[in-house]
C-alpha cells in the first residue's frame, strides 16, 4: 500500500493506507480522530466537513491522498490541549459560542457546523470584511442540522467574529431573553447542556464511534419485495464466503419471533411472509463490513408473491387484501378519534365552507447519525482478542461485560431493551 503523508492537527502523519481510502475513514478509523462524523456518505449533509489547507471539504468524499502533504485540521485540533488541560480549558471563540447561544443539542452535526464556521470567520478574517447572515447562511447551505435549528447557529457565529475581531453585521432584533425572579436561579433561564463541551469538541462519542477488539460487522439482506410468502431462504454460499462467522436466519431466533411497540407482529427476522421491501429476511456476521456485503449477494430467498397493498387508502377498502391475517381488526391498526369544540355549531354558523381532500407529500426529516448498534456478549474480554486495553474505556466504558450490552442511539431505550431481551430469550 502507498504510503499516505500529511499533518493532522499539527502532528505530522505517516501511514500505509489502500488508494480506495477517503480521508475521513483514515481521520476515523485509522487515527481515532471521530469528532469526524460520516453521515450520508454522498457530500449531501456537511457533518464531515474538515479543513484542507484551510479550506472546507467534505471528508466522506475526499480521496485520502488529495491531502498528501498537506494540513488537516479536525474539531479535535481546534482547541488543542495538554494532557494536564480540560476540555473546555482552551476553547475556540467559536466554541464557545456555540455553548453560549444555545446552539447544540443532538450534536452530531455539531462538528461539521463548527469547522464550516470557522473557514467562514478566517475567510472574512483575511478579507478584512464583516460576518453578515447571508455570508453565514451561504456557507452553511450544504451543511445540514435537523434539531437545532440555524437561528442559533447564526448567532453564535456571529458572535464569534464579533470576540475574534473580524466584526458582524447586526441582525434583525429577535425576542429578549426571560429574566428569572429570585428566588430561581435555574428554572426560566438557558443553562448549558452537561455534555454540551464534549460535543464542541468532537470527544462526545456516538454508537458508530465506538470499536471492541475482535468486533464481527453484521449486515442485513432485506426483503426487496413489497409482499411475498418465504417458501426457501438458501444460505449455504454465504456461509461458505471466507470471512464469514455467522449467517441467522429466523431459526436462529432463541426467543420471541416477533416484536413491536404498539402490537407484536413486527418479525425479527421474517419466517413466512414478507411485508414491505425493507423487512429483514437473514443477517450476516463477518470479519470486515465489505466480506459482510458481499455475503449477501450470496443468499438467495425462494418468494411467492402476494397481493401487494401500497397506501392507507387501499388498505381501508373492502376488498383489500389483509396484510396481517391474524388481526380481528383487519388492516385497522388503531382508530384514534380527534375532536375539538362543537364542529356542528361551527359550520352551522360559518359564512363559507371550503370542503376538499387535501394531500401532502413524504417529507424527509433528515436524520443524520447513521442508523447502528453494538452488542457486546456477556462476559466479553478485549484481552480475548489481543487487545490489553479497551480502547473505549476512557470514555466510561468498562471493559469486562458482566452482561449482554447494547450501544444503540434510541429514543425508546427501554422498549429496545425488552424486544431485545424478550427476542435473545434473556
């Protein structure tokens, strides 16, 4: 393999690495450096933005040798510190706006926001020329946040260039902050989030972020179709791929067969019907996630079609074929009735009545931590593996697992907690 030369954060960087390698899997996997996220993985979300030699670029799609011999510069760089400092002992202005304005929350495309900041605040810097809002909402075009929300994004940067000395344009006066009446002194005023310098400074850790010793990569084969009856699921090819640990099919299931929140009938992996393209039919455990995509390539799955029921409205017609056919209720899931004030009196007294069926399209929300879990089998030794240390364990994880542990972003991890159990039969 060629050998891939740059400085990193001001420490100069020498590695063999593949010709395939983009630059943040080298800042990720080859230097632990996972302030870096990868969301989309198509230079559509902006939250692997790093500097190049000062200049913003999407790290996900950069080749990794495009930096040879030049700098790089991650969320990890910006504030650089000593082993005797603190996180938050040295912070970037930028930074530290971000804990000021409120402007983080999930955090994971806090990274991305920042360093496309800060190549806004030096460029301007250098020009000799204010922060304006347009300046700040063009750079971060391509640079998405789904739960913060860019008011706060804009002011912090703004405020930033205003302590660095670069100057802002003022914005349009907005809502004056609640004073808080004593005796309060939480309640009705902005604090910071607990974890808020972890994620400014790239050291808060997300589930892809994190790697065991002796790690297998699972991959999942879906359905592909939208309604079908399983009449043969043949692993045997892919069982024989070298590389490959384990291929699980619905038999491999010790516990329950199905889960689900509101009803359980959401198979763990499906054993006679199909019903949606995205259904899980087999998983695959390899060595290396490209030995796992390969893997299934090589199963194959023996359909008999069904009578496919494409949207809500087909579903609610008497004809419809029942998608579960073990339900009372038909295709009914629930029926939840909405009422507010007296409806008849309302149109009774109302000058006009507008009566329309109105449609509205599928709207993305734009979730970009990658969807991932890791579990850890009970009693599991880095050790083991050749490992003397976890390399997670100065991030509070403890290396020896007296249980099964699942690193999962959720927001129902109690519910994941009971399917998952109830399905490993624990």
């Amino acid at each position: 393999m060629p050998a891939l030369r740059m400085t990193v954060n001001g420490n100069p960087i020498e590695m063999d690495v593949p010709e395939s390698r983009f630059l943040a899997e080298v800042l990720r996997y080859d230097l632990g450096l996972t302030g870096t996220k990868i969301g989309c993985n198509e230079a559509e979300c902006g939250v692997c933005t790093v500097l190049v030699d000062g200049q913003p670029v999407n790290s996900c799609i950069f080749p990794a040798f495009k930096a040879q011999g030049r700098e790089v510069l991650t969320i990890e760089g910006l504030a650089p510190k000593s082993r005797e400092q603190s996180l938050s002992s040295n912070l970037h202005p930028l930074q530290r706006a971000f804990i000021d304005h409120g402007a983080v929350q999930c955090g994971f495309c806090t990274s991305g926001l920042i360093m496309t900041g800060v190549a806004l605040l030096n460029e301007k810097a250098n020009a000799g020329e204010p922060v304006t809002d347009d300046d700040v909402k063009v750079a971060l075009k391509d640079t998405y946040c789904r739960c913060t929300g860019y008011v706060s994004v804009i002011n912090a940067i703004k405020a930033a260039a205003d302590e660095m000395g670069v100057g802002s344009q003022p914005s349009a006066p907005g809502p004056r902050p609640p004073k808080t009446k004593p005796p309060l002194r939480v309640v009705g005023r902005p604090v910071p989030r607990p974890d808020v310098v972890e994620k400014v400074t790239g050291a808060a850790m997300y589930t892809d972020d994190y790697h065991f010793p002796g790690m297998l990569y699972a991959r999942t084969r879906r359905a592909g179709v939208p309604h079908a009856r399983i009449k043969a699921i043949h692993t045997d090819q892919a069982q024989a791929l070298p590389g490959v640990r384990a291929v699980l099919t619905h038999q491999d299931v010790p516990g329950d067969k199905n889960h689900g929140l509101i009803e359980n009938d959401w198979p763990v992996l499906c054993y006679d019907v199909v019903r949606y393209v995205g259904d899980a039919v087999a998983i695959v455990a390899a060595d290396t996630p490209e030995i796992a995509a390969q893997a299934l390539d090589l199963i194959e799955v023996d359909y008999e079609p069904l009578p496919v029921v494409p949207d809500p409205v087909t579903a609610r017609q008497p004809n419809a074929p029942v998608v579960h056919a073990e339900r009372p209720e038909g295709n009914l899931l629930k029926h939840i009735k909405v009422r507010k004030g007296d409806v008849e009196r309302g149109f009774a007294e109302a000058d006009v009545i507008v009566e329309r069926t109105y449609r509205t399209p599928t709207t993305e929300h734009a979730f970009l931590e990658p969807e991932c879990a890791i579990g850890v089998p009970a009693g599991y030794d880095p050790s083991r593996f050749g490992g003397q240390t976890d390399p997670n364990a100065q991030r509070g994880v403890t290396a020896v697992h007296d249980k099964v542990t699942v690193y999962v972003g959720s927001q129902i991890p109690y519910a994941d907690r009971d399917q998952i159990a109830a399905s490993l039969g624990l």
